[in-house]
C-alpha cells in the first residue's frame, strides 16, 4: 500500500491515510514522505503497518548512525535531522494541548537543545543467558530481545561499560540469574553505579562486581534489586550491595547523593539548564517541590525561599533527600495526595510539581488547584497526562505564562516539558 505520511504522533509514529480514508500509523517516517507500507494490524478505527520503501524521502531524512536503529525499539528519530526532531516534538506538544486539553497554546515554545549524542547517564539493558548471553533492548514493537552491544545515546563510560559485560558474558561470567542491568554514571562521567535486577537470589554478585570494576576502574558499586517481591511502595527491594551503593553528582549550585533506586534526571548536558529553567524568576517565603526525589530543585529553590517543603514517597529517594537537603529544606515522606491533603493551610509562593508520566492525576490536581497558590511550575514527561491537568488548572482560573521544551531525549519521541503557571 502507498501512503503519503501527514505528520508525526507522540509515541513515535506517523500518521497516513489509507484508500479509504483510514488512519494508518507507520514508524520510521518523517512528515510529507511518500512510502509503501506492510500491514501487520488493522482494527475498526486504525491500521498498523511497518515501512517497506520510502518513495519520496523528505529532505529532512539523513542516515540513521546506529547500526541496531530500525530494529531496536529505544531510538524513533534517527531518520532525521536533530532540528527538525526538535519542530517535530513542539508540534507534537502544541497538538497535544489541543487535542487533549482542548486548549491552545500560540505563544512560542521555548525549545532547550542537548547534544544530541552520548547524553545518557542512565541505561537499562535487559539481559538472558538462556541460550548463550545476550544484552540489548527489546525490538521495535516486541518482546523479542535484541542484542546491542553499544549505545550512541549512552555516555561513553556507560558504553565502554556494556562492551566490558559483554567481554564477560560471551565467557560466561555474568549471572545466569541476572535479568536487567541499570548503568548510572556521574556528572563527569569519571563514576559509574550498576543496578542488578534478578528474581532468584545471586551467590556470585561480590564476584561480578569485582569482575567488572577489573575491567572498568570508574565502577563505584554494584546494588542488586529483587524481581520477586515488591516493598511497601511497590518497587522492586535492595537485597545486596557490592563495594558503595550509590553517585556523587554535581548539579547547578550543589552536588547530591544519588543512591540505586533513586530518581535522578537522565540527561548530562542539561540537567544545570533544566535546574537554572525551573528557579529562575522565583523567591518568597515558602515553597512545596512535590514528586523531589534526591532534592534537585528543593535544594537550588533553597537559596531563593525561607522555607521549603520537599516530598517524596519513593524510600530511596528519601534518605537520599534527607542526606542532601539544606536546613531550610523540610522533608515529608509521603505521596502528593498525602502531603496536599493534610496541608491546606500552609500558604506557600510556589509549588514545582515533577510526576512520573501518569501525571498529578485528577485528585492531586483539585488538591493543588484548590489551595488557590499563586504560582505553579510542572515539569512533565508526557504531554497527553500534563495536557489533561492543565486543563483541570485552567479551569481552576490559573493561565499559562511560558512552555518550554527540555529535550532530555533526543532521537526518540519522548519529551520533557515545563509549563509556567499563575494565578
């Protein structure tokens, strides 16, 4: 079937029209394209379908670097440009806001660019030994693993990383037990951390790590996570370490703990961006950073207000909050439904709110638009869920006064956005 491609969807496909009027998403496309195409689903509403040839390229298109791209699901926008990744993802937003939110946004996006290359300091490998090892991501639309064994996303310590595991697993020294492997390296990327994920128990783990700290002098540690039972706030449990169980990582005006299983920005070259992004024009008496993790914003909003609230429900990121705050910097365990409910007299200048990509949700939302606060900052990492509470904002009566585009991800379709509210 030939398709002439119309735009670009979050999630990282493009939409065309059949013959007969029906949408078709495509992946590995670019807007204006004409190209044939495979159906692989068709449902009442829609059809899926992979590329076969791309007729008419657009002269955005440039060959994809990576050699796993195309087959490997974590990269969507190699095919392109990184300029025009950028117009692309705005659009997305801008959509997004329309079509979710009902709402338009026709002011301008203020767009943050990253390198483009090795700007990871955080990469998840799945791994099996079942049938001689393999590490890499799961491909395109599967289940099925495919075997990587370097990542033009990841930092260059993280990759030299995986080519050392690598080493040691076609010699059969990685765990058979071991189902994921996390890399984390610092902000110099002169440190590196290893999460372990396993469902059974690993007798060799002191082994591995010192196997691997042989061949990577800069590994820190190694913290295994157990795949077969959750701890009360449902993440996977720390079982074990191996030598320190977590980073120092200098970030704007501070430098943090960041413990295994703590939530950290995964983008090295714009993390002091998205820190200077977020306290910039903003000082009072008090403020709330909802969703803190390890205390990024708590701690630079510190300088700015007398009083700070962080929260934080996730117990990693707390005793790392906790190790990291400043004096004037309040920690609450507790989740933002928690907190928001059982502070409703506190009164504070601002509130910065970073959720996880389900969004405040409607609750926490009402919660927060009920107390009346005169500025809120989100930063999100989903337009479709941020569309849907700001919309509930807006409602409230606050209005939106900036929107800036953080690429934090460049070469996928994922995107980091903060919007600017006031009352």
């Amino acid at each position: 079937m030939n398709l002439t491609t119309e735009k670009m969807i979050y999630g990282g496909d493009g939409l065309a029209r059949s013959p007969e009027g029906k949408t078709v998403f495509v992946p590995f496309v670019l807007p204006g394209e004409e190209v044939t195409v495979e159906i692989t689903e068709e449902k009442t509403g829609f059809i899926r379908a992979n590329l076969k040839e791309v007729v008419q390229a657009s002269d955005k298109r440039i060959p994809p670097p990576c050699p796993y791209f195309g087959n490997c699901g974590g990269c969507h926008y190699q095919h392109s440009n990184y300029e025009y990744q950028l117009e692309m993802k705005a659009a997305i937003l801008r959509e997004t806001f329309q079509r979710t939110g009902k709402f338009a946004w026709d002011n301008e996006v203020l767009i943050h660019s990253s390198d483009p290359w090795y700007y990871r300091n955080r990469t998840r490998m799945k791994v099996s030994s079942h049938a001689g090892f393999v590490m890499g991501y799961y491909r395109a639309a599967s289940n099925e693993l495919l075997a990587v064994e370097g990542c033009p996303i990841s930092s260059p310590l993280i990759n030299r990383a995986i080519e050392r595991i690598w080493e040691l697993g076609k010699q059969q020294r990685v765990p058979e037990s071991i189902s994921e492997i996390e890399f984390f390296a610092d902000h110099e990327d002169s440190e590196l951390l290893l999460e372990i994920y396993s469902v059974q128990p690993i007798p060799g783990l002191q082994q591995f790590f010192l196997d691997v700290r042989e061949r990577i002098p800069e590994l820190r540690g190694t913290a295994l996570f157990s795949l077969s039972g959750r701890g009360p706030s449902g993440l996977p449990e720390l079982a074990e370490t191996a030598g320190e169980g977590w980073l120092n990582y200098r970030a704007g005006d501070w430098t943090f703990r960041v413990s295994a299983g703590s939530f950290f920005q995964t983008n090295r070259f714009l993390v002091d961006d998205l820190v200077r992004t977020m306290i910039t024009g903003v000082s009072g008496r008090m403020a709330l950073d909802l969703y803190s993790g390890v205390g990024l914003f708590a701690n630079h909003l510190s300088k700015r207000f007398h009083q700070v609230f962080a929260v934080e429900s996730n117990p990693a990121s707390v005793a790392d909050l906790k190790a990291n705050a400043q004096k004037n910097v309040n920690v609450a365990q507790a989740t933002t439904e928690e907190f928001l409910q059982k502070s409703l007299n506190l009164n504070p200048d601002l509130v910065v709110v970073d959720p996880p990509r389900a969004g405040l949700g409607e609750r926490a939302a009402k919660l927060l638009a009920a107390q009346r606060i005169p500025r809120i900052i989100y930063l999100s990492c989903d337009p479709t869920t941020l569309a849907r509470d700001l919309r509930l904002l807006l409602d409230f009566g606050y209005r939106m006064e900036e929107v800036h585009l953080i690429d934090l991800f460049p070469q996928t379709f994922h995107m980091e956005s903060l919007v600017r509210l006031v009352r």
